[in-house]
C-alpha cells in the first residue's frame, strides 16, 4: 500500500468539510470511506482542527464573549461593574472579579440550602441523569427567575456575556465537603453517545460555562484547566467563564473541581445553550 500523505489539500478539504458543519466522526468516516487508514485520518483531522479549523470556526460562529472597550479592565453588566482579572485566547477562559457581591453569595446559599441533594451527571446512552462516583458534591438546580436574586442575577449574566437569558439553563448551585471534587470532564454534549439527542431537543449544545463562587474555601477548591495547565482560584464573588465552539476535546475546555482540602466550597453554575432552553 503506497505511503499516505497529510497534504495542504487534505487540511483544506477537512476544514471545508467541519466549516460546513459536519460532525468530526462524519468527516472521519467518509476519509476511511475513501481509502485513509484509520491513524492517519485520525491524525489529519485532529493536527488540522487544532491548527487551522477551530480558530476558524471561534471567529465566525456567535458564541457568549464579555465584550469590552479596548483597554479596559472592567465591564458594566446590567446592574454591576466586574472585573477582568485574567482573559486567554485559546481555550477562551476568563477569569472575572467582583460578579457577585458578599451579600448575594451569602442568600444564594442559603436559599438552596434546605433542597441540596447528591449531585448526578447525564447518563451518555440515555440522556437522563444518575449518581456518579466522578462528582461527589451536593446539589440542586433553581429554575429561570424563580426568585429575585436568581432574577437579578441572571440578567447580569446575560449583560456581561451577551447572550439571551432564555438561552441559559437555570443556576446548579452546589456544594462541595471536605474532600469532595469533581473530575475533569467536558460540559458540552458527546455528539457520539445516544442519549444526546433526547438532550439536545431542550435547547441545542451547550457552548459557554459560568462558574461563579459563593465562598472561599479555606484550602483547595480551584477549578482546573489540565490540559493548559491553569488553575482559577476559588474567591467569593468571583467567577470564571469559558467558552467552546464544538462540541470536541480540540477546544481544550476538559476542566474538573479539585479536591476541597480544608472547610467546603460553595459555586453556582451557569450553562449557555444556542438555543432557547425549555
């Protein structure tokens, strides 16, 4: 069998193929249709997304983006001006000051407090959601405006993030014990497991995660990025928001909850879908 080649044409054709908005695992398919080995379409498509097709597609696709004017370092959102503590390109995290107050952080605790339950993930070949052994916190979900502060504060987001509130799902609030975590995972949907699209008919994809927290615990806690290497410190009042184009581990958002070392930590999640969320 004669040597396979990535050539320039190769690269175009896959980013032509993803721009046009077929999955990864089609593209991968109809490249073995054709003749490529499996490790080396493999190889094509994932060097090819990283390098060339993803920075695309982040630049013409609308995505939840803090938009601020040129260098400033705060962003008035709705009723409140937060800060831009940290901001990185790719994976597109920032890192913002000041989302919440003190006071607001304090009454969302206690408003969740007496419905906290053992959180659950989504079950990949179902949709629906059970206990896993991966998150080992507490946790409920309020509904969209359900109260004023959840109200008040979701209009806040959507000012700083530019996206509608009915595109959002209701805030997680959780809690995490002494030695709880959870372990790095991706919060976008798996196009590749059946359950997702019983998942997807409630709103689209999720692309964008908010992670505000509602205490400082006394050690650990921090919210991880491993494979970039960064960690977000968990303060009160702070958040952190990250974005994700595809639904595909090239957007580098594979993030997790370390292990809380000393007292406990509170977050409220937010997660942004392309559609309204129902």
């Amino acid at each position: 069998m004669p040597e396979q080649v990535i050539t320039p044409e190769l690269r175009q054709w896959i980013i032509e193929q993803v721009s046009a908005g077929h999955s990864s695992a089609s593209v991968l398919g109809a490249m073995k249709a054709s003749g490529w080995t499996e490790s080396i379409a493999l190889a094509a498509l994932e060097n090819t997304l990283k390098a060339q097709a993803l920075p695309l597609i982040e630049a013409s696709r609308l995505l939840p983006e803090v938009v601020m004017n040129e260098g400033a370092t705060t962003v008035w959102a709705h009723d409140r001006e937060v800060m831009v503590l940290v901001s990185m390109a790719h994976p597109r995290v920032l890192v913002l000051g000041g989302l919440l107050s003190p006071q607001e952080c304090q009454e969302m605790i206690e408003l969740a407090q007496p419905r906290l339950a053992r959180s659950e993930t989504v079950v990949n070949a179902t949709g629906a959601s059970e206990v896993n052994v991966a998150r080992t916190s507490q946790g409920m979900f309020f509904a969209r405006a359900e109260n004023e502060l959840c109200a008040r504060v979701e209009a806040r987001m959507a000012a700083l993030l530019n996206w509608p509130v009915e595109r959002g799902e209701g805030l997680q609030i959780l809690r995490y014990g002494p030695g709880a975590e959870y372990k790095p995972h991706y919060d976008y949907f798996d196009p590749m497991q059946s359950g997702t699209p019983a998942v997807l008919r409630r709103g689209g994809q999720r692309v964008a995660t908010l992670v505000t927290y509602l205490n400082t615990p006394a050690a650990g806690g921090a919210t991880i990025f491993p494979d970039v290497g960064f960690q977000v410190s968990a303060v009160a009042g702070n958040a952190v928001f990250f974005s994700y184009a595809l639904p595909h581990p090239m957007t580098q958002t594979l993030h997790g909850g370390a292990p809380v070392l000393a007292g406990e930590k509170w977050v409220a999640t937010k997660w942004l879908r392309e559609q309204r969320f129902e």
